[in-house]
C-alpha cells in the first residue's frame, strides 16, 4: 500500500463521503491510495482501478485517458437518493438541528456529468458505477457559503447506507435507462414528462444517449430535435 503522505495527494482534505466509500469497496487484498501511473488510485483490484468521485467530472478526462490506455477501470459516482441536512455552528461541534431534505436524487442524474465523455462507454476498459446512497450533509454556520445557503457552508458528506447500485458499462445499459412507453420519435420534453425530470436534464441525458449511439437523430419537430431509440 502507498500512503498518501509519500506521494502528497490524495486523502488531504477527503470528505468522510469518500472514505466511506473507499472502505464499502475494499476487499482483502485491495490496494488503497495506490500510485498508478502519475495518478493516485483509490482501489487497485488485481488489473482493476476503481476511481470514486464524489464531486463533479471536469477534471478527470486526462486522468481516464491516461489510464485506460493500459488499465481496466470502473468510475464510481454516488448520487444521495435521501439526504439528511445537519447544521452545525461556527465552532464545528455544537448541533443546531437537522431535516431530511425533501429532494430525491435519483440515476438520470449522473447525465449532468457525463456530458464530459459520453462516447467513453464503448471504450472496452470502462464502465460507470452509480451508487444510490442515503447520506448526511453537514453545513457549518460560518458566514462563508454561498448566498443561496444564506452564508451557510458545506463542510462534510457523510455515508450513511447504500440502497442501490447501478452499472452503466454499454449501450445496452443506457438503453435500459429509457421509459418504455416513450413516443417514437420523441423530444427531450417527452423525455422529460415520461420520466419526471426537468426538462435541462433530459437534454444532458438525450445529448449522451446521443454521443454513445444509444438513441439516434431523427430531425426535427419545430425547432425541437427528434431521437429515436
């Protein structure tokens, strides 16, 4: 095992969410926080790298091109199906309260993030792991968060059970995400209805449908572009 003290990143400032994570992946004889080519690895199994992000994809286009020329690896991605709102003051101890929060993440989300590389699920090497989570959100009552939260800042992400896994490694897969009952030809605003998501969304999810061959243009209807699939 290579700890992240030799290489300099890695587990500096790592939410509990991902540490959760890591130890509800690891197996004996995994490897954890392992150097694989220039990158920090979270889970090396055998010729297996499992890689969770927690956050956003942005950044990891280079990191998976780089490994994939030589690696199997699996991308893993937790989306909070419930989450529970802990507020805490200034002082990062005392407990001002708590709430479930009323919204309900769900698999179609991870489309908001995969607008980065949708083509890349017909690389042999990769598959997309989505992880339906229940956590905790600690918010800290410190002035410094965005507006919106009212000042209030995200300081932790905690794991607290994982209800559902759902892997994503073909077109068959990401077919599988689409209602049955969906018009053919059909808008993003059908997607959208038939499968009760803003209609934003359903556009991130048509466009990587589109890119991974798994739905295909059909023209337009208007101005609104047709798929079918």
């Amino acid at each position: 095992m290579t700890s992240a003290t030799t290489i300099g990143i890695g587990t500096h400032r790592e939410t509990s969410l991902h540490a959760a994570l890591k130890a509800w992946y690891a197996r004996p004889g995994d490897r954890i926080e392992a150097a694989i080519d220039g990158y920090i690895i979270d889970v090396v199994r055998d010729d297996l790298l499992i890689e969770i992000q927690t956050r956003g994809f942005a950044a990891l286009t280079a990191k998976l091109t780089t490994l994939l020329a030589r690696h199997r690896v699996r991308l893993v991605h937790p989306i909070a199906r419930e989450r529970t709102i802990v507020r805490i003051d200034a002082d990062g101890e005392t407990l001002l309260g708590q709430r479930r929060s009323p919204k309900r993440g769900r698999v179609e989300q991870v489309f908001a993030e995969l607008v980065r590389f949708p083509a890349l699920i017909h690389h042999p090497h990769f598959a997309l792991e989505v992880l339906l989570t229940r956590e905790e959100e600690v918010r800290c009552h410190d002035g410094k968060g965005s507006w919106r939260r009212k000042g209030w800042s995200i300081v932790d992400r905690r794991l607290l059970g994982v209800d559902e896994s759902v892997r994503l490694e073909s077109v068959a897969d990401l077919r599988a995400l689409l209602p049955p009952d969906l018009p053919q030809p059909f808008t993003t605003q059908d997607l959208a209805v038939a499968l009760g998501l803003p209609r934003r969304l359903a556009q991130q999810m048509a466009y990587c449908l589109s890119r991974a061959e798994a739905i295909t243009p059909a023209g337009k209807r208007g101005r609104a572009r047709l798929y079918e699939g």
